[in-house]
C-alpha cells in the first residue's frame, strides 16, 4: 500500500525529462506511492510493469488498473485502456522507475555521500567495514549490503544484495532523514543491469576484484564485465573510482571513468599501496603507504579489502593516521572467515560465504597460511541451483586441492535435485582424491560428519552460505545457520 505519510507529487512532475513515447490520459494524477507489485497498486499509486527473467510484469497491469492505480508504466499498451488509468508508454519500465523513484523520494542519494563497492569477492566485508569505521570516526552512516541494511546500529534485514529502486531510494531517503552523511553499498551485477541504481548520485565506487560467477545470469562473462564496468562508466565527474590495480581487470574499470581514477595494489605502483608483514591466526600485519599496522582481520585476499576501505576513506577526506588507527581494531562481516572454536579439543570451525571458484580458493589459501603442520583441514563444500553449473566440478577440484578430506553436500538446491548437483562437482574430483571425499546430500548430517573426522586442533571449513540463516530447498526456505549448527555439533560430539 502507497505510505499516505510521504508527500504528494504529480505525475507530471514525476516524469520531467525522461524519454516517454506516449501517454493515454491526464498526467495531473496525485501520487503517493509507487510499486511494481499489483497486489499492492492502489488509488494513488503508479504501478510499473517490468520484464523479469521469469515473469512479465506486463501480465499484472489489469490487476493493478482493477485494484486502482492511478497510473501504470509500460513498454506495451494493453490492447484495452480504461479511461480512468494514465498510461506511460516507455522503452524500459526498469530504467524508468529508477528515475521516477529517485525523483519521488527528492533524489536523496545527492545529499548523501554515497559510496558502491562492486566486484565478485569483497563487497560485503569492504561496505561492512566502511560503515563500521564511518561510525567510529563519529558519522551517521547507512549500510546496505548482501547480510543486512542499517541505518547506524539500527538492522534492516536485506532480501538481495542491492534493493530495487523504489525501496533503494526509500531506503536513502529513510537514511538522511535519520541524519547519516555517509552510505556505503555493495552494487551487484544485477543491480546494475537491471537499472536498479541508475539515477543514483554516487561519491565514489569500488572495484574488489571479478571472477567466474553469475554466469547463469549473464550468459558470458564479457556480459558479466560490462555489468560491473557499467557501474563505473556511470560515475558522475565529481565522483572518485577506486581500482584493485592487481586484478588484471582492474585497470579497465578505470576505462571511460570521468570522475578521479585512483588504484591500490599490494604488489606494484598504485595510489594506495600496503607490503604484507605477516598473516597470522591473530591477524594481519601490513605497512599501508608507510606506516605499519596490525589487524584483526586474516588473509591475503581481507589485506586487499583493508586496503581498498582505507583507499576509500581517505579519497573521502579521512585523515590516514586516523583511520589506519581506527582500522586496525575492527571486524569482518558475519559469515566472512567466521571462526569458532570449541572448548575441549580446540578443533577450529571457519564459516565462510565463499561460493566462487576464486574465493573458496582464497579462503583455503589463507588457513593453509595459517595452520600448523599437524592440523587437518576438513571441508564442506556444495554449490547452489539454479545457478552457474560450471563452477560446480571447480569447485570440488579446489576443495580436494586445499583440504586433507572433503565432504560435499548441498547449499541451497533450490528447484534443482541436489544429487545432479553433487554429481556435477563429483566430475570435478580427480582419481587420486576420491579416498579423501565423502558425498552427503543433508548439509547438517555432512557438518556432523566433518565434525567427527576431526582430531583435536583440526580445521572444519563450512563453504558457501555463510551468514545466510536459512537453506532453500524447492522453493521453501527453512532455518539453517551454519555456524549455530557447527556449535551443535560441537557439542553434541563432544568437540
């Protein structure tokens, strides 16, 4: 339903300077709200009809005029108009309402200084410690991440990694109105196709990394590219673009950017540069352009992450001491590198939302960095459907690769069958480690297994779900946190 709180707009007002085709009916209509799900189009409301990847909003544009919207946005008339409905003929629905919602909300976003990380591994932990820092230097600041949205210490729970534009712009604008000066979001590839932060004035955006992933959206990875570079290429002139310069990708990010182009690299000349000192269970030690500072966070691939928020923070106006001082005292997201470790035997479970190739890789990498020579690593690994199945056999090879076992279960099926997934990643186990794997389709039963192969002071990695609190499978969501049922197990096996 329209929230009769916000204030009223005309249509007209709504659509100045956008490219409309046509318009059947006044264009004087109040508005009150906007939708693009019919259920909730209403007297007031502007209804828009998008082309999803599975649904044709198009089909609920006779629901939405039964139900009263004032208006209703469109790539194609119905072939029936009723005289009490505007219809807004354009060529893209989703660019459209994008516009039309930054406009409604008075475009909060230009009096934010709003700031999108963008990449496949990274978004979350460097919008996470953005927003934790920001806070700890003393702003108001807004978070809106794959983990949860927040208004400073106030949680919005988060149902994609970026919203779509009406509740984006609702979200902004909920944010400055509680006072932040700063927000900090991660920018899918979806987000950027799909035109949900277009209108959006950025600061600055971030570039992590890119690898195999979300193929199964994009088709290609030149697809998948062109998203994230989308993103950058979008940036207004007042805006900085900060590149990983050590991605071999990073520099193209930089490509046709009209804003300040700016690189951090931890191997060769950037703006912002850091030597690794050490990589401890403890954290990490690094110099970052001449001053050296421990953190709590581990890892190679976190000392890429630290790097680029520093990056951040500083070509936001952040004193460097300041803010490496600050740094060095914060923590990763929930469900990055999450480690928990039980009481009798000190066996070590890490919960990590690494479900790429690239960043289960990382994740292995840096406990074998860490580990002492006597400890196991044990993995539990899946892969979810209805996603890029190419990465499936990868996935399972690297785990092998990295682990001294390897139990491969299910992440979210979702509407596939788990055991075509499982034998998908089978195919990627070599013949010299199939001794090592262990196939259990039940995720709980498979974390209870890698639990009981454990010796005192081994290493169980729980792979690819990390702080999501549920398990989809054929449509149906139920609780399921990995790290909850890491202790369970802990407990129940006398760990």
């Amino acid at each position: 339903m329209p929230d009769l709180t916000t204030p009223s707009h005309s249509l007209s007002s709504l659509l100045i300077g956008l490219p409309v085709l046509a318009v059947h009916g006044p264009t004087s209509v109040a508005v009150h709200g906007l939708t693009l799900d019919s259920r909730q189009a209403a007297p007031g409301t502007v209804f828009f009809a998008l082309r999803g990847a599975t649904v044709d909003g198009h089909q609920f544009v006779g629901k939405a005029v039964e139900l009263g919207a004032s208006a209703v946005v469109v790539e194609e008339l119905p072939a029936e108009l009723n005289p009490a409905t505007t219809y807004v003929q354009v060529a893209d629905s989703a660019e459209t309402m994008a516009r039309v919602a930054a406009a409604f909300y008075g475009h909060p976003s230009r009096q934010l200084k709003l700031v999108g990380v963008t990449g496949t591994n990274g978004k979350t932990t460097c919008a996470t410690v953005l927003h934790k820092l920001f806070r700890e230097l003393g702003y108001h600041v807004g978070l809106l991440s794959t983990v949860q949205n927040q208004i400073d210490e106030e949680v919005i729970p988060a149902t994609h990694t970026t919203p779509d534009a009406i509740r984006l712009n609702a979200l902004l604008s909920r944010m400055l109105q509680a006072g932040c000066t700063h927000v900090f979001m991660e920018v899918s590839s979806h987000a950027v196709v799909q035109h949900r932060v277009t209108g959006l004035h950025f600061t600055g955006g971030v570039f992590t990394n890119i690898t195999h992933d979300h193929l199964d959206y994009h088709g290609t990875f030149d697809n998948y590219l062109k998203a994230k570079k989308g993103f950058f290429d979008a940036l207004p002139k007042s805006a900085f673009a900060l590149t990983n310069a050590d991605d071999k990708r990073g520099p193209v990010m930089l490509q046709n950017v009209a804003g300040r182009r700016e690189t951090y690299s931890l191997r060769g000349p950037a703006t912002f540069r850091a030597r690794l000192i050490e990589n401890a269970v403890h954290g990490l030690h690094l110099e970052l352009d001449g001053r050296e500072a421990q953190f709590r966070l581990i890892g190679v691939f976190n000392a890429y992450n630290l790097l680029a928020v520093y990056g951040a923070a500083v070509l936001l106006g952040e004193d460097p001491t300041e803010v490496l001082t600050v740094l060095s005292g914060l923590t990763s997201a929930p469900g990055r590198f999450e480690p928990v470790v039980s009481a009798r035997t000190r066996v070590t479970g890490i919960v990590d939302y690494a479900h790429t190739p690239d960043a289960l890789e990382n994740v292995l990498q840096t406990i074998a960095d860490i580990r002492q020579p006597s400890q196991q690593i044990i993995t539990v690994v899946g892969c979810g459907g209805n996603r890029d199945g190419a990465k499936r056999p990868i996935m399972a090879n690297l785990a092998c690769q990295g682990s001294s076992r390897v139990v491969l279960t299910s992440d979210n099926p979702r509407f596939e069958d788990p055991n075509d997934i499982l034998t998908q990643m089978q195919a990627g186990v070599k013949p010299q480690d199939l001794g090592k794997v262990l196939t259990i389709a039940d995720r709980r039963e498979a974390i209870k297994t890698a639990c009981a192969l454990a010796g005192p002071g081994d290493i169980v990695l729980v792979a690819g779900k990390g702080h999501e609190s549920y398990q989809e499978i054929k449509g149906v969501k139920t609780d399921f946190d990995d790290k909850r049922v890491l202790l369970e197990m802990f407990e129940l096996l006398g760990k």
